[in-house]
C-alpha cells in the first residue's frame, strides 16, 4: 500500500511544520532525515526512505559512516541527497568539538564527547592525539595513524613530536576498535605502557589514553586506562 506523500500529509504532521512549530526534538530521527531527503520513492515518503536507511545501517551510527558514493547508489538518495547527509554529519561533529573547546578536558565523559560520534563513525582504526595547554584547554586534535594501531604504526615518537611542536602541556590519546568492542588488546595496553615511558621522559603529561567503542547494554561505550588504573 502506497503511503501518503509528505504534502498529502496533516499540515501539522510533515517534519518541515512539525520542527518549524515545535522544534527538532519533537521530531523523530526518521522525520530530521526526511528533512534532508526532502523527496522519497514511489511508494514510500522521505520518512519511510529515511527509516528504511535507518533499518539497513542498524543506527543512526551506522548511516554516518557511509560515504558519499555509498549513498549516492541507494535508490531514492542520488548524488546531492547523499552530499547532504554527510555535510549534516559533519556539521554535527564540529559543533560538538566547537562546544568542548572552551572547556578543561580532563574526563573520559569529555573526551567520548568531543571524538567519539566521530571515531565510531569510521570503519578502520584512527588513533589521535589530543593537545592540552595548561590549563587543559584544547589546542588541537591531531591523527597519528590510519588504518590499525599497533606498535610499530603508533609509535611512542610519532604520538609526542605533534605535542613537542605545539609546546603542549598535556596530551590524551584516543583510538577507536570499529568492532565496537572497547576492552582493551595486549597491544594496547603496551602501547600505554610505552607512551607513558616517553611521556615521563619527555616531561609532557599522558593525562589518558581511551579506546571508542560503541555503548551497549549500560556500557559506556569506552575503555579509559586512567580509570583502569593503569595510568
């Protein structure tokens, strides 16, 4: 059964109106999508498009993850929808980053903030490094390495030379498992053992290092060797 049209629908039920009146969070996320789709298909609405990309990618997580040519081949998206979801996306992650730049970053809960829709965006591992002034203020994010985050790659040198050209007083180090799973690998917890090593030498403060995973069943969503107690 062919569903309504978006301008078929109760004025006061089409997103544009409903936002317009009410606000985005009275809207749904299929309903913000819709916005953004403006048209849907024959046969389903921008909504039913937009819940039916929400369907296919499990989450809301999962959709930002894809690419422009991604979406661009999805029956009803075509290439100027598809740029504007991923322009959304991005707007999304530099306002929370906009946000948290004024403050002391000094938490797990800040750090998961101001990196992690962005990290658990991306299919490969990227570890970064965060730079801190004095007052734990951030001056920058900075990536290390793409791709998988070992020893060799994540090297202690590579982590530390953007915080010795910076003059940073203190760093954070965060990557992400795409697994979802954020417990912590062998290889991980050497790596801390080694940054925290270089850190002390180098006279530059390892304030965490924190691993992004995606929050289930109460979980945050992060593993933080700081309230490990291994830093």
């Amino acid at each position: 059964m062919s569903q309504l049209k978006i301008r078929e629908m109760p004025r006061d039920e089409r997103p544009r109106e409903k936002l317009a009146a009410h606000g985005a969070s009275a809207l749904t996320t299929p309903e913000l999508i819709a916005i953004l789709l403006r048209t849907g298909v024959s046969g389903a609405n921008a909504v039913e498009v937009a819940r039916q990309l929400l369907e296919k990618y499990g989450s809301l997580t999962g959709l930002s993850r894809c690419s422009v040519d991604e979406l661009s081949k999805i029956k009803g998206i075509k290439f100027a929808k598809a740029v504007q979801l991923v322009a959304a996306f991005g707007l999304g992650q530099r306002l929370a980053r906009e946000t948290l730049s004024k403050q002391k970053i000094d938490s797990p809960e800040l750090v998961n903030e101001l990196l992690g829709p962005e990290l658990r965006r991306l299919r490969k591992e990227s570890l970064r490094v965060i730079l801190l002034d004095t007052r734990y203020h951030l001056i920058r994010v900075e990536e290390v390495s793409m791709g998988s985050v070992n020893e060799s790659i994540a090297h202690p040198r590579e982590v530390f030379r953007p915080a010795v050209v910076s003059s940073a007083y203190a760093v954070i180090v965060v990557h992400n498992h795409p697994s979802g799973d954020a417990s912590p690998s062998q290889t991980d917890h050497s790596l801390t053992r080694r940054l925290a090593e270089a850190a002390e030498l180098l006279q530059i403060k390892l304030l965490d290092h924190i691993i992004i995973g995606t929050p289930a069943d109460g979980s945050p969503g992060y593993f933080s060797f700081k309230e490990a107690g291994v830093l």
